[in-house]
C-alpha cells in the first residue's frame, strides 16, 4: 500500500465536505453531496489525464492549467454541458478558496 504524498491534503477535503460546508455555510445535504462528486470527479480526472494515483495528489494539482484542463476533459470526455461544466468550476474554486484560507495554497500557485 503507497503511503499518501499529502495527508493534509485528504484531510483539508475532509474537513471542507464534513465540517466546512454543512456547518459553517450551511449547505444541506444534497449541496455538500454534489461538491463530493465534484472532488472525486476532478480526483478520477487527475488519475485518468496525469496517471495520478490518489496517493500521487498534492496541492499544487489544484492549479489553474489543471482545472482549465479539467473544463476541457468534461466537455469531451464527459460530454457536459455549460451548466454542469460551470457548476463543477463553482465547487473546485470553493474548494481552492477554502484551501487558500487553510494556508494550504497560496493565489500565486492556483493561478
């Protein structure tokens, strides 16, 4: 069994999906449900486009060419529409400001 690049990073998810968003934003379950599929869907994206193991992921992975990218393979692998495609960006970059305001990444690395 591989040992996780970056614990904090799992742990940061965690929080954000299991505190974060039902607590501290008040999302009901089916909100916080749709921000999880969007996670392990941009996860499944790293590990189909990068090789990326979920071990593999750190935080510089959440940058702005991999979400670009990450648009872009839902749009043709996935065949999603804009309305999905844009929801999907509304959770990564919720995610990404909940990370920026953990100290775990910086603006200048995101973008």
């Amino acid at each position: 069994m591989k040992t996780i690049k970056n614990p904090d990073l799992f742990q940061k998810i965690r929080e954000f999906l299991v505190d974060y968003l039902p607590t501290i934003r008040s999302k009901s379950v089916n909100t916080v449900s749709a921000y999880k599929a969007t996670i392990n869907l941009y996860l499944l994206f790293l590990q189909a486009s990068q090789k990326k193991g979920l071990s593999d992921v750190e935080k510089k992975d959440f940058s702005q060419k991999n979400i670009i990218v990450f648009l872009k393979w839902l749009k043709e692998e996935r065949s999603n529409g804009t309305a999905t495609r844009n929801q999907r960006l509304v959770h990564i970059r919720q995610f990404c400001k909940y990370l920026m305001s953990s100290d775990m990444i910086v603006y200048a690395e995101y973008c």
